[in-house]
C-alpha cells in the first residue's frame, strides 16, 4: 500500500471509529433513558447496571479467620477461664496458672456469649450464628443439651431463684430475651426487650434481671433518641419494667453490684441532635456509667474526662465486695477502675439537679476514676476471679487475654490465643476501625457510630453543609461492596474519599487517617457481608414473601395500569445489589436540604437498618409507603392495599 | 596508566571509596538528613549571673534575657562541659523549644542592640542560627505544632503595662518557608504558645475585664492550630496576676509559672487536664522560693528552674535545672547545673509528635457563625440572671467599643449569628426591657468559616451539651454586619 493509500484507509478507520464512539455513546444514553425512564442521567457507565455478580464481591469470598476473644467466664475455683472464640467457631478453656490453652470444643455458630453454673460443672454458651443455647459438661467438655432461642444470642447470665435455676438470654437480632429453665434446658417465656439486647446481669438473690439494650428504639428523627434497660423477672420470666436511658445507646455490658441494689450499664451519650460544629467537650459524644435501682430508676455518671476521653465502653465487671467495677475501652485500648464507694459518697452529697447534670459534667469522673489500665488493641469483654484479684480482659484483636492485678492495678500477664492476625488487610482494617486515637482526644472511633460496622439508627447534622441543614441518617457499612458512590447525596467515589481527609475535616478534627490505615480500613468494610446475609440466601420464599417478590418487580399495578419505568422498584433497586448507583429524586428533599437528589441504597439486609430515607423520617419499612410516599415517586405503591404492602416488606426483609 | 597493578588497584580502591563517601554525602544532605540531639537532651537557656538589662529595658525579652544570654544544648549526663552552643553569634538568646525528635531548635534571638527580636532555627548538629522569622516589632515565644509549623507571639512588647497598654502582642503561625498568619484576634495579648499532645495550642492571656482600668487575670487559653475555636483552658476566677510558661507534663498535668504582676517571685503550680478549674496546686509541696522554668523532663519526669543551694552553702548558687520524678509527690533532685552561668529555663527534646489538625476553616469565606445553645444557662444555673430576650454583639474599633446588631433568643434560649471573621466582639444578653443580663466584653472572634459553639453565656467550664435540638437552627443565622454606631459600656452583673 502507497502513503496516499494508507492515509485515506486511516483516516476512514479514524472517521468510522469516531462515528461508532459518538453513535455508541448516542445509543447508551438513549438506552439508558429506555431502561430507567429517566432523560435526566445523560451518560451512565454500564457497569453501574451490568456485570455485578454478588460472587464476585470481597464479602462473599473466604476470609482467614482468628481466635479473637469474645465472652470469658471463671471457674468457681479460679483454676479455669473459658473463652470464648466466636470467629474460630471454638471455645477453650485455659490455666489461669501456666496461662495455657487446656483444650479446645469445636462448637459451630460463632460462640459469643458465656456462663457458668453455681458450680461452674456446665458452661453455657450462646451461638449467634446458630440462635441456640448449648450447655457443656465441663468434665466430659462435650456438649450434653442445646435449646434454639430468639436470633442471633450475644449474652447470657445464670442466676438461682426461689423456682430453680434459670438462664437469662440477650437475642440481639430478634429483640428478646429467653428465659430458659434448667436440667432440662427449656424455655420458659421470650419477652420482648428493647431494640438489641446485647447484655444481661442478674441481681445476686436472684430477684431481677437487667438487660441492656444496644439501639434506641426508632422515633422520630428529631426526638431524643432513647434506649432500653429491660428489668425481667426470672421467675415468672415476665418484664417488670422498661426503662429509659436518655440521649445513651450501644451498653454493651451490664453488672449489678454486690451490696448495693445497682445495677451499671456503660453508655454512650450521644448528642445527635444538636449540630456537629465542635468535638470538643463531648459536643458529638461521650462515655457514661447508667446506674439503676431494682425498681428501673436511673441516672447517669460521665466516664471521660475533661481533656480525655475513653471511647467504646463495652464490657464492665464489679469485684464481689461491690466497691469496684472495671470498665473496658474498646476504643481507647483502657480498662477505667471506678471506686463505687466513692461514687455512692458523691450521689449522697449531691441534690437533685447536680445528678441530672452529672452525666454533662467531664471533670466529675475524677471524684471515682482510680485508674485507667492500658490493655491491647480493643478490649471488650471483662471477667474476674471469684476472690476479685485478677481481672481478665479479653483483648479482641490482639487475639489474646490480659490479666491484671487488682491489687497493683497493673498487668500481671496474658494468656496468647493468636499470632494477632496483622499479615491480615481486613484485620489490620478493623483495628483503624476500632481506635480512637484517630479522632480529637480520642473521643470516638469509627464503630462509636457503626456498632460492628452496622447503623446506630441515629440522624446526625454534620456543620459543613450550613449548621442545622441536611440532617443525615446514618447508613449501614454492612454490604457495601460493589455500591460506590457513597455518601447519602452519593458524592464520594470512593472509601478511600470517603473515610480520608474529608472525614478528618467534618468529624474526626485531627490529622486524615494515613494512607496504609486507610486502604486497610477500606479492605476490611468491603468484607464486610450484609447481616445474616449466609442464612438467607438461596432460602425458598413463603407465599407471602413470593407476592412481595412479585409487586417488587412489577410492571403494572393490580389494576393493570402500567407504572412508569422510573418508578419501578426494581429499576432503581436492581439485583443484584438491590441499588443502580444513582441518585434520584424521590419527593423526600426536606425543608433543609440543598438537594432532591439521594443516592439509591443497596437494600442487603435492610430488615436491620431502620430508620430509613436519607434523614432517618421514616421508622419502618412499612412507615416509607404508608407515612412518607409523595405522589408514588418513591415507586407507585398508591393502588396497594395493606395486604399487598405487607407482601412487599416481607419480601424486602429476606434481601 | 603508569605504576605497579597493585599500585594501581589501591588507586582504584581509593577512589571508588571516597566516590561512594562523596555519594553518600550528596545523597544524605539531598534527602534532607538530620542529625537529631540524643534522647532526653535538654535544652537549657542560660544566663550571665547578675546580668543586668541596660536600663530601661526596651522590650520583655530584654529584660528576660539580658545580652551574653544563650541558648545551650545539654546531652545526658548533662555535664557542663558538653553543653553545645546552639545561638552562635548573637548577642541574646532565650526561650527555645525543640521540634519532636529534636533535628531542630526554634529560640528568641538578638543579633545586636539594634536589631529586634526574632524566631531562629538552629540545627541540633550545630552551625550558626539562622533567623526564621523577621515581623515588624519582633517575635517571641516560638512553639512548634504537629505540621511543623513556627507559632510564635508578635510584637514583643515593652516591659512594662503589657496588660494595661495597647500594645496587644498576638499568636501567628508561620510554615516552613511560608509567610505569618495570624492566629489570635483578640482584644488582650497572646502569649506563650506551647503545642498540646492533643494538637491544641495553649497559651497565656487575660480574661476579659468589666470595668475600664481594671487589670486583668490572667488564665490559660486554647485554640487549634488555625486559631479556631477559642477556649478557656484554666485558671478562671482564680487566674493570677501573673501567668507565665504553661507546659505539658507527664501523667495528664499542666505546669506554669504564677506570680503577682510587680516582678515578685514566680512559684511552680500544676493543674490536672482531667478538671483543669479545680485541680490548682504547686509543683512541689515544701517547694522553692522562685522559679524561673517548668517542663517536661527525661523519663516521665518534669525539670523546673530555680536557684540551688548546695548543702552547707550559707547563700545560694546560680540557677540550676532540677528533676522531679513526679509532679506534686517525689523530692527533687539536680539534674544540671553550670556554676558560670544561671540556666534559668529547661526542657526535654519530646519524641512524641502532637496530635495532627486539618483545618476546618473556609478561607474564602469573610464571615463565621456563633451558635448558643441557652443564653440563660450560666454557672449559676438556668434563668437564674433572668430570661434573656435578644443578644447584641459589640466589638471594638480603634479602642470604641460598637455595636455590630442585636438578634433574638428562642424560647429555649438559643441564638445563631454570622459575624464578621477575625473581629475581635463580645455578647451582652439582654432582657424585654433592653437591660444588660449578662455581659461577655469584646474578647472572642471566629474565623472565616468558622461555626462555633457554646452551651451558654458564663457557662460552666468542660461541659457537654444537653443533647436537644435548638431552636435557633430551624432558621439561617442572623446575619450581623459593621456600621454600626458606638455605645457607651452598661453596667452590668460581671
């Protein structure tokens, strides 16, 4: 071929490339304003609506698995500590001498919760994964009894009675507690309890049992947000009362107090409702102590300091003369000693108003604190032994157990369960995802908001945006590989731009979390897996279920009316992530907010996430058609009656 | 090539030696390699014993550091005669404080009687000085923040009236090659700047005082590395006459200096951070007469300045540098003393770097935005000084007290305005009859962008807020503008 030649079929190849670029792109606008019905998007990336596999998401692969601690429980003699560890799916038992594994019981379920009896001769574990209670004989250390409870068991306590020996079990899924008879195993009632329960302790005689709750139950978003201490009877198995923490959520551990009718449930006091303009003094949040009596009267104690913070309290223990309990910091890597008598002297001093203003006052805590005990990364359950000498702290992500003398109040060895997993990204991840230090003075970390990488079912009014505007409900991370962008108005491509600098500027007030850090944290939220999502995939639909499914991707209306594309569920919500990645505009744009426009949540798990809508309006599932539906933008659901609204919510909840 | 082979390789050798040295050293100072000072150094200032400033002094440093002073590096064992010169070549030197890691000391130099005072930087391997800074009037108190930025307190003041006169030295902050910016707009002096671990920057200033001619008190301030969100940090109706070189310390404590305002004697007192307004006590219980310097010291330790008296000694030696091994509870010890000189100021090079900031200012912005979640809540309680009705804003013009505008207060007492940013105001509540409730005089500012808050007016210190949704938000802040005319102070309760 000649250069004139080769010039001319060139510059044709040019021309037809060009010609198929500008016809190709013509085509998939048109396409796109096809398939979704809307002429608003222009050009959309395919892969926004092709190529998504739920195989091939980070959260649905293998990941390596670690003997982190859960739940730890003494023996009546002190020789033994049982540990929980619910990733590995085992539970060991150790020397609390030589601090050596004695011997390992393979217990499927994810084994989270534990308890021993009077005796300690059986171990009672609670398997959140398997929503059963098994009882170990400890000589044999077999499993002799299991019993199915409420969903997802995360704690249980053993109490006598005057009717015999009872279990008291926290489900956190199902919102109950079971109280369950012993020698058989059997449950006796399953009452309702606050949103989560995730603690239980038992008064000494038996008389009462606390259960601390980890969510406020979903109100209006502009309420105080509340959650719930539930005092049950475990006799009768009855609730006796329902109390109120106010502005407290995510107690994650409850103790009742030896000689004293307390009962103590660190808390953390959130402020959600006034505008995030500072961190400073606790303006977004701080840690606390609700103390109540047998009766369900509570008041609140501060746990932080003026100038120092201790974020993430979780497990708490008192010694068997109730003058100390030993609070654990998951995020600041402390256990704080309280003395109770101090506290007890200060709250007979003090009026009425000085105790409903404690909680708000950061220097008070010195009156109380006598310590506070470095431990490794995230130490969240805490035991003692019978005598109160040694406290054991289960370091969760050091994979191992810290014992401390309470005599010195310093650290008096470890019992090693794990290597600690840092070859590991997604554990290295939850380690930036836990700590503290990466906001101002410790204040709070990313799981102070994200409880397990979940929601806290709390709207938040971030300043950067004009101080009262664009009040944001808080999102689930469970799930969220694969749904890029993020951010409700979906403005951040990335986790990366997400959870970096602009994070550090709106919430955190210190430095961005460094780059390695960052990319950790990223690996480990992308493997994250919508809750419960192993149990129910591939689980056939019920009648019910199956008439949801059907509304869910209908084209018409019962009526046989055509519904409009764009106003599809399906077409917004596409499988199979349940979301296309775009913002629409649904008809929720509130007074203000500076946009219409809101990102599409995936909806993998979104039984668990209420509230819902982008500031948290709507309290339940069924709240978004029958309170918040404007002019069937949020799909076409005005022909629905209430039977076919309720096939759709229960279709939703098996997402 | 001429000469035996093995002549010739030795040759090679040589050469190919020296080129790698030659390497090593264009490789080393490309890549900025610093020789930092040996753990636990301290960095002494020292003056000539009797040394007398040349009367009258002109500035504060003058008097402070009289000439012949300077500023020494002291190695562990901290022998005298290690002790390496770190302010070469210029006629006074004083108050340095080192970066974390020690490559760096930043100080208060004087190269002659004629020139001012300014911030230099001297190598921790040594060399001569270099200025960092060069501000009209001088600079002073040099600290470093978690950025590597200079802060320092410009101009320096005369010796006399700091307090009462109008020469009002502020807080700037400076990057490295970069130009002052300032940090604090306030209507009393700034000074003392020292970087918190947890990234904030502590400093002296006066407390706002209600009636003219009154001298203030002073107290302990903080702000974050951009000058936002001004706060009281300690020392409140207790505040002295006289605050001087607040440091932080080992095991949660603030130290300074506190003393009456006539040059009388400066005594050591440490607060706790866990309740910095009611934790006020000295540094040592059976303590010395004066001291001139606290600080973090080796080893979680804290070294203080004053005068030794060896045992048996009838008078007293020169200044000397002393360890406590724990604030408030241990005897101290002499950890450094040059008999030639008096080493009135000390500290350890830190290792550990602050806590970072990312501003959250909006630099294009001219405005910022005050929040109050209920004027009526003060220290004596809610409503207790009546139910305020509106707010006004003052501020302060060429010494004039203005007013900038009133807004009202909601029925659960909250207010939000937008105010000019870097102004110096102050906030009067006031009730239905237009008299003054509560009066904050001209004393706080915000920056540009910059959304501040508080929980009330006179409100007690380290509170959190009721967690309770104000009503003021529910509209855009009312915005407050200059041009205002000015008014005569009201009395008021202070």
């Amino acid at each position: 071929m000649n250069r004139r030649g080769f010039a001319t079929t060139a510059l044709i190849s040019l021309l037809a490339l060009a010609g198929l670029a500008v016809g190709g792109r013509y085509w998939s606008v048109a396409h796109v304003a096809r398939w979704t019905g809307r002429q608003d998007l222009g050009f959309v990336n395919c892969t926004y609506c092709h190529g998504q596999r739920l195989e091939k998401l980070p959260w649905t692969q293998p990941r390596p698995r670690h003997p982190s601690p859960a739940a730890l429980a003494v023996s009546s003699d002190g020789k033994r500590i049982y540990i929980a560890l619910d990733d590995l799916d085992e539970v060991v038992e150790a020397d609390t001498t030589t601090r050596q594994i004695l011997r390992r019981l393979p217990l499927a379920g994810r084994p989270f919760g534990l308890a021993l009896d009077a005796h300690s001769e059986r171990l009672f574990v609670a398997c959140r994964d398997a929503d059963e209670v098994v009882a170990v004989d400890r000589r044999e250390w077999r499993v002799v009894e299991r019993i199915g409870v409420g969903s997802a068991p995360v704690a249980l306590a053993f109490c006598r009675t005057k009717a015999g020996d009872r279990l008291i079990v926290a489900n956190s899924i199902s919102d109950d507690a079971s109280v369950l008879a012993l020698s058989p195993l059997r449950e006796l009632s399953r009452p309702q309890t606050g949103r989560e329960p995730y603690s239980v302790g038992v008064a000494g005689d038996g008389s009462v049992a606390f259960v601390a709750n980890r969510l406020a139950v979903p109100q209006h978003y502009l309420a105080l947000p509340e959650s719930e201490l539930t005092l049950i009877d475990p006799v009768r198995g009855r609730v006796l009362q329902r109390t109120p923490m106010l502005s407290a959520h995510l107690s994650e551990g409850v103790a009742t107090v030896p000689g004293r009718q307390w009962a103590l449930a660190p808390v953390i006091k959130v402020r959600n409702l006034v505008p995030i303009t500072q961190v400073a003094n606790g303006w977004v949040m701080s840690c606390g102590l609700v103390i109540s009596d047998q009766q369900g009267n509570v008041l609140q104690m501060p746990l932080d300091e003026a100038n120092d913070y201790f974020a993430d309290p979780s497990g708490i223990v008192v010694d068997p003369s109730g003058t100390r309990a030993y609070v654990a910091s998951g995020g600041s890597d402390v256990v704080s000693v309280l003395d109770l008598e101090r506290m007890a002297e200060w709250l007979y001093r003090a009026d009425e108003a000085a105790k409903a203003a404690a909680v708000d006052d950061l220097t008070l805590s010195a009156e109380y604190v006598l310590a506070r005990i470095p431990t490794g990364r995230n130490p969240r359950h805490v035991a003692l032994s019978p005598d109160g000498r040694t406290l054991y702290v289960s370091e969760r992500l050091d994979d191992s157990v810290l014992l401390v003398d309470t005599g010195t109040l310093r650290a008096a060895g470890r019992i090693i369960l794990g290597p600690g997993g840092l070859d590991d990204p997604i554990r290295r991840g939850e380690r930036v995802f836990t700590k503290a230090a990466h906001t101002f003075q410790r204040q709070f970390s990313c799981r102070s908001c994200h409880p397990d990488g979940h929601v806290d079912g709390l709207s938040y009014d971030f300043d950067g945006d004009g101080i009262g505007d664009n009040m944001l409900d808080n999102r689930s991370l469970l799930g969220l590989a694969g749904t890029a962008p993020f951010k409700w108005i979906g403005k951040n491509p990335t986790l990366e731009v997400q959870c970096g600098p602009r994070f550090a500027r709106v919430l955190m007030r210190t430095s961005p979390i460094p780059p390695a850090d960052l990319k950790d944290l990223s690996t480990f939220l992308q493997a994250q897996p919508p809750p419960r999502w192993e149990r129910r995939r591939g689980k056939p639909l019920t009648p019910a279920q199956e008439r949801g499914r059907k509304i869910f991707f209908a084209s018409v209306t019962s009526e046989g009316k055509v519904i409009p594309r764009e106003r599809r569920c399906h077409t917004c919500h596409r499988p199979p992530l349940f979301t296309n990645r775009l913002p629409s505009n649904i008809g929720t744009r509130g007074p203000r907010d500076s946009t219409s426009m809101f990102d599409t949540p995936h909806l993998l798990g979104i039984a668990h996430s209420a509230p819902y809508l982008h500031d948290g309006r709507a309290k339940t599932l069924e709240e978004l058609w029958t309170l918040y539906q404007t002019n069937d933008l949020h799909g076409v659901s005005s022909y629905m009656n209430k039977h076919q609204l309720n096939d759709l919510v229960e279709y939703l909840k098996t997402l | 090539m001429t000469g035996p082979p093995v002549q010739r390789g030795a040759r090679r050798r040589s050469s190919q030696a020296l080129l790698t040295l030659a390497g090593t050293m264009m490789l080393a100072a490309g890549s900025g390699c610093q020789k930092t000072a040996p753990p636990d150094s301290l960095i002494v200032t020292q003056v000539p014993p009797g040394a007398q400033p040349a009367r009258p002094a002109a500035t504060l440093l003058d008097q402070r550091y009289p000439a012949g002073s300077r500023v020494v590096l002291v190695p562990p064992p901290y022998q005298a005669k290690d002790a390496r010169v770190l302010s070469q070549g210029l006629l006074a030197a004083g108050g340095a404080v080192a970066v974390p890691g020690g490559t760096r000391v930043y100080f208060a130099g004087k190269a002659d009687a004629g020139s001012a005072w300014q911030i230099y930087q001297a190598r921790a391997s040594g060399g001569r000085p270099q200025p960092v800074t060069s501000v009209p009037g001088g600079a002073m108190d040099p600290a470093v923040t978690a950025d590597g930025s200079l802060v320092f307190s410009s101009p320096v003041p005369k010796p006399d009236g700091l307090w009462s006169g109008s020469n009002s030295p502020a807080l700037f902050a400076q990057s490295p090659g970069g130009s002052p910016r300032q940090l604090t707009f306030g209507a009393r002096p700034a000074l003392e700047p020292t970087t918190l671990t947890d990234g904030r920057i502590l400093f002296v200033s006066g407390r706002p005082v209600s009636a003219a001619g009154q001298l203030p008190r002073l107290g302990l301030f903080t702000i974050n590395p951009d000058g936002t969100e001004f706060t009281s940090f300690a020392l409140d109706r207790d505040g002295a006459p006289l605050v001087r070189r607040p440091r932080e310390l080992p095991s949660g404590r603030v130290g300074f200096l506190a003393g009456p305002h006539d040059g009388g004697l400066l005594v050591a007192e440490t607060i706790r951070m866990a309740r910095p307004f009611a934790s006020r006590a000295p540094l040592i219980s059976e303590g010395p007469p004066q001291c001139t310097s606290i600080g973090p010291g080796p080893e979680g330790g804290v070294v203080a300045c004053w005068k030794a008296v060896k045992p048996g000694a009838s008078e007293a030696g020169s200044v000397a540098v002393h360890l406590l091994a724990q604030a408030g509870t241990s005897k101290p010890s002499l950890l450094f003393d040059d008999p030639a000189w008096d080493d009135t100021e000390a500290a350890t090079i830190q290792t550990q770097r602050p806590m970072g900031h990312i501003s959250s200012m909006n630099p294009g912005k001219g405005s910022g935005s005050i929040l109050c979640l209920n004027a009526g809540f003060t220290r004596s309680g809610a409503g207790q000084e009546g139910k305020p009705d509106r707010i006004r804003v003052v501020t302060l013009k060429r010494g004039e007290r203005r007013v900038l505008g009133e807004a009202p207060v909601e029925a659960d007492g909250s207010f939000m305005i937008e105010l000019p940013a870097d102004q110096t105001f102050g906030l009067e509540t006031l009730d239905s009859q237009g008299e003054v409730l509560q009066q904050l005089p001209p004393s706080l500012w915000v920056r540009p962008g910059e959304n501040r808050t508080c929980i009330g007016c006179h409100e007690p210190s380290n509170r959190s807020p009721r967690n309770q949704r104000p009503l003021a938000i529910a509209q855009p802040p009312v915005r407050l503008r200059e041009g205002s005319q000015a008014v005569a102070q009201q009395n008021c309760p202070p």
